[in-house]
C-alpha cells in the first residue's frame, strides 16, 4: 500500500469536486439560488448524478429505503466491513453549494483515486449521501443518517411537511417502500468508524489562518420558548417607576445570555427571535415570547450554563415583577467525535505538512445520529468569512485540495478498531 499512496494522492482532481458542487447547485426548486428538499424532484436528480459520479469512481451505487445514495467499493476481498464517508445531499432554502455536497462529492473524489490507481484497502469503503440532514421539509432533521443509524422514529412517517404531504406518501412517490425503511439500518459490526468531510461553517479557522482542522466534538443543544409575561398599559399615561414590561425584562434575560455563555470557553447562546403583544407602539408590552438556543461541546458544559441563564431569569423577573417560563422544544446531547479519530485525523493533518487544529462543532451534522452505529470523526475545511446557509457560503480550490488530500491520508492510513 505504501508504494500506491502518493500515486493515489496524485491522482485526486480537485477541481473536479468544486465542478461537482456547481453541478449539484443547478438542481433547485428556486430562480436564482439553491434549495433542494428531501424526497424532491431536485433530490431525484442530485441521486442520478450522484449514483452516476459513484460507478465511475468503481463503486457499486444505489439508492437506500430512505433515499440515501449508497456506494460500496470493496476492499481487499469482497464484504468486509467499511468505513463509511459521506454528508448530505439537501440543503436549506437559498443555501450555499458546499455545506453537505463537498462531503459527499469529496470521498467520491478519494474513492475515484483509490479507483484510478487499482488500490485496494484491507477494509471496503462506502460513500453515503445523506437524502436529509437538515430537516427543512419535515421538521425533523437528520432523517437520513438516522434510518441508517437504525433510530428513525417510524411515527415520523405520518409527519406532513407543508403541502400536507406525509413522510410515508413522499417516500411512496420517490419510487420507495414505506414500510421497508428499516431496511437502511445497517449492522453494528458491517460499519467501522464514520467520517465526515464538512465546511467549517464558523469563522475558526479562518481566523487560525488554517485551510483544515480535526473536530473534536458535534455539539449538543438545546432551544427553550420563553414567555414574559408582565401587565400591558397605556403608553403616555403609566409612569416609568409603575410599569411591569415584558420587553424589556426579555431584553434583560437577552443580555444574561449573552453574559452566561461569553464566561465560559465554547459555550453559545442565542436568543434569535422576540415577538412582543400587543405590538403596538403605544403600548407597554404585557406578554414577551423569545427564543433560547443554547450549545456546547460537552453535555456539561451546556447544561452548566442553561442552569445559570435560568437562576438569572428567575432573579431579573422577580426584580421587575413579571412572570416568566421556560418550555423546552429540543434538545440534542453531543455527539463527540472518537479520540481514535481525532488522532487518525490528525494525523493525516500533520502529514499534509498543516499544523493541527482542534475545534468543536457549532452546527448539527449527520455524525450525530451516526454516532449510535459507529465512533465517528469530522475534517472541517475553512470556509469564506465562516459565512454557510447562505448563498455566498464559498471555499478556495487549494483548501479543497488540502481538504481531499487530507481525508484520503486519512483512509489510507486507516485502523480498526478505533478506540473512542
Ligand atoms: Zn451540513
């Protein structure tokens, strides 16, 4: 295997993968920018191409009972177990080009070089793109990498996106069997390790000045509805000292939140969305709604932090006299990438000649439900101004070449078991 490594790197086409990635973004439901949702017309043809760029890479390609496109290239002897790669292959509305298909697009690009120089490894690989990962029609995400995980909820089945269309009616005119979903779950012991290539998404390692870094964590999270509730009142005729107003008792629980999570290294928190009743401008607000968006990359930490935010509410609503509740809406533990991983990832880093560079993930990815199938690892890839779901999301060619070189490294270089 030594002798075939370089020739294998050197057969990488980088261009090829951001050629993909163009390809993949002209199959969209809008004018001018890219949305392609789970189950989609769009999705129908992103598999085709998929499927297609996958048997020309020497994998044997198909579509699972959830949608995902699944290709296989054996190892040294025919059904051992894998390594599977992979990301996602929807997106959000008016999204970028990268985030999910430069995975996907990527480890075809890896296999397509293992193919090109006849190398086989002493386990098979298999390129998965996930059919939904960011849950924009059903409101579930990761929908996809659950099926295979084997923990799909089947009573999302009847979910209905927002045509009243039902999970199991869009799987049945996708060509797929409803009933047949658990069929995508794959066994425990035919999957060695999940790794996934992925944009940054955050502004980290642009910042390091770093095309490449090991993720050492997805983190977990978890968002709260909060509701103020204070007395509404006339505008010109309460005094300021007589007023219980829920704005600004909200605006004060936005600030703790701010002030929680900026003491505490790789804690966020986020209040993204204030509606105040009644809204109008001559009107002390009586009732305030907010959201709460809280991660970390331990469990710990996060939950620290929510306990922390939640004594400073209770403490700015009794100093302003309004009522105040917390109903939580989600919540996602972390997912951590497997010390093994973050090693073997490493590893390939520090060959490529970059220096090493860890960091949690702020963004959900399909690790995290594949992490109840496989110890998992994540290569990030710098991405412009840290800027994703957005149609400006951009990288560089040499990054993306870096980022291949680094994921093949890391396939070639491969042992199992990974100790997590
Ligand atoms: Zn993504």
């Amino acid at each position: 295997m030594t002798a075939t490594k370089p020739a294998a790197l050197a057969a990488l086409q980088p261009q090829r993968v951001l050629d993909r990635c163009a390809a993949l973004a002209q199959l969209t439901e809008m004018d001018g920018g890219l949305t392609r949702v789970f189950l989609s017309s769009e999705q129908r043809e992103a598999n085709r191409l998929v499927l297609g760029w996958m048997e020309e890479a020497g994998m044997r390609a198909r579509v699972d009972a959830i949608g995902n496109c699944v290709g296989r290239y054996e190892g040294e002897a025919p059904g051992l177990p894998c390594l599977m790669l992979g990301s996602h292959l929807d997106t959000v509305r008016d999204a970028g080009r990268f985030d999910g298909m430069l995975g996907v697009v990527g480890a075809i690009e890896c296999v397509a070089a293992l193919h090109a120089t006849g190398t086989r490894l002493p386990f098979a690989l298999e390129v998965v793109g996930f059919g939904d990962e960011e849950g924009v029609r059903f409101g579930a995400t990761l929908i996809g990498s659950r099926a295979v995980a084997g923990t799909l909820d089947p009573a999302l089945l009847d979910r209905a996106d927002a045509a009243g269309i039902t999970l199991r009616d869009a799987l049945a005119g996708f060509g797929l069997d409803p009933a047949a979903i658990a069929s995508a779950a794959r066994a425990p012991d035919a999957v060695l390790a999940y790794a996934e290539l992925h944009i940054e998404q955050g502004p980290v390692l642009e910042s390091a000045g770093l095309p490449v870094g090991v993720v050492t964590a997805i983190n977990g999270g978890n968002r709260f509805q909060v509701e103020v509730t204070g007395m509404a009142g006339h505008a010109g005729t309460v005094p300021m000292g007589l007023r219980r107003d829920a704005l600004t008792a909200a605006a004060e629980c936005a600030l703790a939140v701010e002030r929680v999570a900026a003491a505490q290294a790789e804690v966020v928190g986020t209040v993204g969305r204030i509606a105040a009743h009644p809204g109008a401008m001559n009107v002390i607000p009586g009732r305030v709604t907010f959201s709460l968006d809280v991660r970390a990359p331990t469990d710990e930490k996060r939950l620290a932090a929510i306990d922390a935010m939640r004594a400073q509410f209770a403490a700015i609503a009794a100093r302003r006299c309004v009522d105040l509740s917390l109903a939580p809406l989600w919540e996602a533990k972390t997912a951590p990438c497997a010390a093994g991983m973050q090693r073997q990832i490493a590893a390939a880093i520090h060959d490529e000649g970059v220096r090493v560079h860890h960091l949690p993930s702020g963004a959900g990815h399909d690790g995290m439900a594949l992490v109840d199938l496989a110890p998992i690892g994540m290569l990030f890839v710098r991405c412009a101004g840290g800027i994703s779901h957005n149609p400006a999301e951009a990288v560089t060619l040499a990054d993306v070449a870096t980022g291949v070189r680094v994921l093949l490294r890391f396939v070639l270089a491969f042992t199992a078991p990974v100790h997590s």
